[in-house]
C-alpha cells in the first residue's frame, strides 16, 4: 500500500476548502491540514454572498441545464445530475449542523422558492415540456407549472403586474428551492474546525510559488503578507481551489496536466433594488433565458436575496470585463495566464466563440437606463431611481485544449495531476452548490488508498444516501425530511 498523504495544503479559504478540510478530516484524522487565505478575511472571493448568484443550484428554475436537442427534445440528463448534487450537498451541510461543525443555518440558507419564467409562445412551449419531463423525475414531482397569468402573480406579483394582457407567458415553481449564502457558510464551518483544533488557518498569507520536490512531494512557498517574511511547507497534497486564481497557481505547478488549460476574465454585474416597498413584495428566485451567446453565469434571474439578515432584491448579473481573475486580483492576471504553450488554442477558442465575444461587449456597453430596461422585462414596473450597481465577483471561464483547438468549458472542472499529489478546481456555475460532490469526486481520485479504508462507512456517516441512487422516489424523500428538518428549509 501506498503511503498517506500526512501534510496538506489547501490554497483558498473558500467553501471547496472547507469542504475538503472536512471530508479529509474524517477520512484520516491524523492528517496535517494548512490553510492559506490572501485576503484578510475568510471566504470572501467567489464564497462571498454578492460574488454569486446565492441560488442552491438545484435544477427547479435554470433553464440552461436543460437544452433542447437536435431533435427538439428537452435533455433532463444535467439537471437531474445537478439536483442529485445538491441533495448531496444539503446532507453534508445537516451532518455539520448535527456534529457543531456549523452553528446557525439560518443564517447560511433560507428558504426560497424556485421559479421559471418565459414569454412568448417558443419559450412557452419550452418549458411546458421541460416541465412534463422533469415532474415525472422523484427530484422534481413537487414542481408547479402555470401559463395563467393570475396564478403566477400569486408566486411572484412583479413578473406579472404592468405587463401587457396579451402577452403569452408561462412559469414553473418549486417551494423548496433555497437561498445560499456561501460565505457565512465557508465562515461557520472553517470556525468548527478551527475550534476542534483540525486545522491551521492563515490568512494574509499568499502562496507565491509550488516547486516539486526529488521525494515527490511539493514544497510551497508561502508569503506572510503582514510581516513581510517567507516560509516553506513540503506537502504531500497540495489543493488549489482559489477561485479565478487557480489557473495562475495551476501553471506555477508545471504539471503537464496544466498546460491543455487557460482562462477567460468574466466579472459581473447586479441591480440591487434599495425600495422596501419593492422588495417585501417579492420573494423567489426568478430565472429565465439565457441570450444568444451568453455563458451560464449570465442566465437573467430576479432574486431574492437575504444577506446578513438584510432583505435585498437583485437582477442581473450584467458581465462585465477586466483582466483580473479575481476580484481583489492583478489586472496583470490575464497576461500573467498566456504563455506560448497556450496561446495558439485560446486565440482559436476566441475566433469560434464570436457569438461570446459580441455578447461580452455590448454588456460591457449597457448603461444603468439600458440594464434597467432588461429588468422590466422580467419586472415590467421598475424604476430607475429604485435601483443601483454594484459589482458582483469575478470569474474565469475555462478554456481547454482539445485537438489542437480551444474548447470552452461551461461546468467545473477539476484538473489533477497523474500521480494525485496535486489537483486544482476551475470553472464556475453550479460551483459552490454542488461542493460535495466535487470535493468527493477529487478525493477518489487523489486518495485511492485512503479510500479502502473505512471509506463508504466514513462518507455514509456524513451523507446517508452516497452510494445509491437519488432517482428512487423514498430515497428522495427520507433524505429530504432529514434535510428540510435539520436545515430549517421550508417555512
């Protein structure tokens, strides 16, 4: 047998490390975990609740997980993936609150139902099939569909009040959707663990370089960015989830695995409503369709978001550019990421993803009046004045090398190297939400020996349904009386 990994660090204090932080824990609790965080502050990058979209990606309301065929046939495949993920993901998060890893899920979830919204009689068609397929799914047998107008205003008024009488238009709703704040999440569990003296956590603290060492291991060059001094750590593991930045730390690796890959800056935009009177008035997540071109972090959604026990209403996200990969990033980033071994297949991802292109700037082009005139098409009385910007989080869309081609990557990706010492998380949407089982994914692949030991029992202790299938209808429902019990997920 293959020896264990006993020191381990994790690059990003976000919610993927915490999640790993967790799942390692209780594998091998003799492992050494370090954390690293740039920012002085804890899950405030991609983590942050206003650097996402705060929806537990379930699959009730995003339409872009599921696309109609080349035969016009809705394809549920992705979205039953997603909403097994998540299930996946709420009953890791009960285990925590069960074992005071985590202390208030009312203050990182809330109930919120989950709606689709479309007009005219394409998209109206549309979803009516996607919902006769989806409702006849366990995941999804609780979901409503309505093209009656005084039906839906009673889910949400202002999709519906001031819009035209004779426009055609059509929803779907689930009462059990969720709104997620991943970090206060990310904050709660890395305090249980930081309590339960599990790990050591840093922040202030930038990796700056990643170095393979004779004996197999990594030695990382840490930067304490409060005194100024430089330490090393040798791993046996070295985990990179720091969001947009993993690309940039991916490549410091060497890895040949890094070099098929390469990024795109793509930030973000919401209109947040500041009028109580509007906001008391509205309380979904309200998605709709994506436009030609759009990346799936741009799906149009009309939200209700609670964020530190404050009600918000917001719309968008709008993209917006910069070349930084992270929020509180380089604007050197992008330049930093292109390099000769990649910069044939990205120029060619750009010149075949024109439709991307043209979408990214007329979105960098809109003004506030033009944003606004978007919302009212999902929110046809909206104001001007009851609205302003604010900038949302920064992502990179991932680009890999596939025949000598770029190939965008719309998901996430987890790029680890041959022998598993190494492994990095890329990409966006659904991200956060589905956490667990991306995590669960790498250990499988990076621990295969640590994984025979007590391993189904371990994860199972954890997350009652791993290792069987979430499409059995008293599965379905013994894990979410658990979940919507322990979670407070329904009013």
């Amino acid at each position: 047998m293959e020896k264990q990994p006993q020191e381990v660090v994790l690059v990003g204090a976000g919610i993927m490390s915490a999640t790993l932080s967790i799942l390692l824990k209780k594998i091998n609790p003799a492992i050494k975990i370090s954390v690293f965080e740039k920012l002085d502050k804890i899950g405030f990058e991609s983590s942050d609740a206003f650097n996402n979209a705060g929806t537990g990606h379930s699959a009730f309301c995003e339409l872009n997980y599921t696309p109609i065929d080349k035969d016009g046939v809705v394809n549920i495949d992705k979205a039953i993936n997603i909403a097994k993920q998540f299930e996946t993901s709420k009953e890791f998060w009960s285990y925590l609150v069960e074992n005071n890893y985590v202390s208030s899920p009312e203050k990182f979830l809330r109930p919120t139902p989950h709606m689709s919204f479309v007009w005219g009689d394409d998209d109206v068609e549309f979803l009516k099939k996607r919902y006769e397929k989806l409702s006849q799914h366990p995941l999804f047998k609780d979901m409503e569909y309505s093209d009656d107008v005084s039906k839906i205003k009673e889910w949400a008024p202002l999709i519906v009040d001031g819009r035209k009488g004779n426009e055609k238009v059509a929803a779907t709703h689930m009462n059990l959707g969720t709104d997620v704040n991943f970090g206060e999440l990310t904050r709660q569990i890395f305090k249980g663990l930081q309590n339960k003296n599990e790990i050591t956590l840093e922040t202030r603290h930038e990796v700056k370089d990643l170095t393979r060492l004779s004996n197999g291991k990594w030695a990382v060059k840490v930067k304490d960015l409060k005194s100024g001094n430089n330490k090393a750590i040798n791993a046996d593991f070295v985990f990179i989830g720091a969001g947009g930045g993993a690309i940039l730390m991916l490549q410091k690796s060497g890895i040949p695995e890094s070099k098929k890959f390469g990024g795109f800056p793509v930030g973000g935009q919401w209109l947040i409503c500041q009028n109580e009177e509007v906001i008391k008035k509205h309380h979904a997540k309200v998605y709709g369709k994506a436009k030609i071109g759009a990346p799936p972090m741009s799906v149009p959604h009309l939200d209700t978001r609670v964020i530190d026990g404050k009600q918000s209403l917001l719309f968008g996200p709008f993209a917006t550019f910069s070349t930084k990969f992270l929020k509180y990033g380089s604007n050197c980033d992008l330049f930093k990421s292109v390099n000769p071994g990649n910069v044939g297949f990205l120029m060619n991802c750009g010149l075949n993803n024109i439709d991307l292109t043209k979408y990214l700037v007329e979105q960098v082009m809109l003004s506030k009046a033009k944003k606004v005139e978007s919302l009212q098409e999902y929110f046809p009385e909206a104001k001007l004045e009851d609205w302003f910007e604010q900038t949302a989080g920064q992502r990179v869309q991932v680009i890999e090398k596939q025949d000598g081609k770029g190939v965008l990557k719309f998901g996430t990706e987890i790029v680890t190297s041959q022998d598993g010492s190494i492994s990095a998380l890329l990409g966006a949407s659904p991200g956060a939400s589905t956490s667990v089982s991306a995590m669960l994914n790498l250990m499988k692949q990076c621990f295969p020996d640590l994984m025979k030991n007590n391993w189904n029992e371990a994860i199972k202790e954890m997350i009652p349904s791993y290792g069987e299938d979430l499409a059995q209808a008293e599965l379905v429902e013994a894990s979410r009386a658990r979940t919507t019990k322990v979670l407070k997920i329904l009013d």
